[in-house]
C-alpha cells in the first residue's frame, strides 16, 4: 500500500514500490485500498510494476466506498 500521509501521483507510487521491492527479498501483493491510502493505483501502475518485478505475485483492490 502507498504511503498514507501524503497523496502520491501514479510516478511517486510506482518509484516508492520499485525501490521498496528492489531492496527487499521477499515475494509481494500489491494493496490498492485509497480510503486508507489516499491515492490509487491504476491498473497500467500496477501492470508497468508487475512487468518489472517478478516477486510481485498479486494484487488486491478495494471498490470504492458509495
């Protein structure tokens, strides 16, 4: 999940998990929940993410709340 405190453009979430990712050596699910987060991840983020790093071996999302 993106950092909470701050409101993250899809460039800032995608550096934040790369660099995260590239220095951990652990598989990875990707949480999209902007209620807690504040900001999305939108699906080409997450597919640009997935592409680059092969320990990322899901996701879950959270529908927005009505």
């Amino acid at each position: 999940m993106p950092s909470y405190y701050i409101t993250l453009d899809q460039k800032e979430i995608y550096n934040h998990f790369s660099y995260v990712i590239s220095k951990v050596d652990a598989d990875f699910i990707l949480y999209n929940i902007p209620q807690l987060a504040g900001s999305w991840i939108l699906p080409e983020t997450v597919q640009k993410i997935r592409e680059e790093f092969s320990q990322v071996k899901g996701g879950s999302r959270r529908a927005p709340e009505t």
